[in-house]
C-alpha cells in the first residue's frame, strides 16, 4: 500500500514442482506413488533500516495407494528454511493428510550494514510421517542496502489512481548502485502530487557473490530537503 511518505517494495520469486513431478517410495515391498503440487516462494522487502525475508511452502499432494499401502494414518508437514546471514534456518508448519493442502511461511529479519551483501539461502519441502521427504526445492540469493538521494525530472504520468513520478540521482557524494539514471516513485491518490527530493532505501538482489551490479533493486521512498551520499 502506498502512502504519501513511503512505499514497501520487495520481491518475490516462486519455484513451483513440474505437474508430472512424482515420488515414489517402497519401504518392505510397499509402494506408493505421490505426485507433488508444491511451490516455493522467497520473498525479500525492506523497511529502510532491516532486510525482510519470508519463504512460503505451500499446495497439497495426490498419492495413488497399492496392494498392502493404503496411505492410512500417514501425514504430511510443510517446512520451509530461511537463512539470512546468520539469522533464522528451519521452521514447520501444521501436518495435514496426505491430499490436504498445506501452507507454512518462515519470516526472519537482519539489521544489515549499508553496502554489504548477505547471503539468503531458502528452500521448501514436505515431509511424510511414513515415508520422509518427498519433494524439496531450494536457492539462494545475496541481498544489500543502498541508498540514492533523487530530485525530481518533473516528469509523471497517471493510470488509474497512481501517479508515477520520476526522479534522477543527486547525490552530495557516492555514487548511487540502485537508482541510476532514473528511479520512480508511485503517489496515490495522484493529487498529492510528486514530492521535489526523495531519500531512496534500496535492497538490491544479486544471484552471484561476483557479480558486479544487482540484477534488480527495489525502494522504500522517503521525503527530503535536498542531496545526500549515495552509495
């Protein structure tokens, strides 16, 4: 939701298991075959002072019984692994049976230092009581905080009920990771208009350690008086 001072941005990135996706399991000559309806989903967002990360194990099985497996007492229990730096790791969620739809998110939280990247490692998957883990998903990203100090183009363009405005890096020193050459900021209602300098707190989201620049970057946005460091 958007207010006039500030908006929360984040990401989120779903891994979802193939349809025809199965797992099988034959313990003491039982066979029972389950077919996975599962999906993962990282999400990253910052408040402009923490790194949020929230992972979401959520979707429900088909189990297909045979001769001696009927599928009978067993349950299944979502887990999801956020990892954050040094922050947080496995947590699970409410069992349900077999078909039942499951639904477990973990949320952790770091207070970072501006710049440096921290490594998210997540991942989902659902374990049987009879049979163990039968479908897992997993990956990891590298998350950081910067900051761009933006004055207003004096461009904007309104659909519906938002107003987008566009600003430009200014910064009294640094130079801005996220943000350049332009940034926006989106108003609702559009009658409150652009504000002329803006504070931008970025997270920015690298799949690699080595890469240079952030695949993408999104901002909390905050009013200012003028030029600030960048970095």
């Amino acid at each position: 939701m958007k207010s006039p001072i500030a908006i929360l941005l984040g990401t989120i990135i779903c891994f979802v298991a193939p349809a025809n996706a199965r797992a099988s399991s034959r313990p003491q000559g039982c066979r029972l075959d389950l077919t996975p309806h599962f999906s993962v989903y990282a999400n990253e967002s910052t408040d402009g002072t923490y790194i949020h990360t929230s992972v979401l194990t959520d979707g429900y099985a088909d189990f297909t019984p045979s001769a001696g497996c009927t599928g009978q007492g067993a349950v299944h229990t979502p887990q999801s692994y956020n990892l954050i730096n040094s922050t947080g790791g496995w947590g699970s969620g409410t069992s349900g049976c077999m078909t039942c739809y499951l639904s477990y998110e973990n949320d952790q939280s770091i207070l970072p230092s501006p710049g440096v990247d921290y490594e998210f490692d997540y991942q989902g998957q659902v374990a049987c009581s009879i049979f163990g883990v039968f479908w897992a998903l997993s990956g990891r990203l590298y998350l950081s905080l910067h900051t761009t100090y933006g004055e207003w183009t004096g461009a904007s363009s309104v659909a519906g009920n938002v107003l987008t405005c566009v600003y430009r890096p200014n910064c009294s020193s640094g130079k801005p990771v996220c943000g350049s050459p332009t940034f926006t900021d989106l108003v609702s209602p559009p009658s409150l208009g652009c504000l002329e300098w803006v504070k931008a707190d970025f997270i920015a989201i690298k799949y690699s350690r080595l890469q240079p620049t952030p695949t993408s970057c999104f901002a909390i946005i905050f009013p200012t008086g003028g030029a600030g460091p960048c970095d």
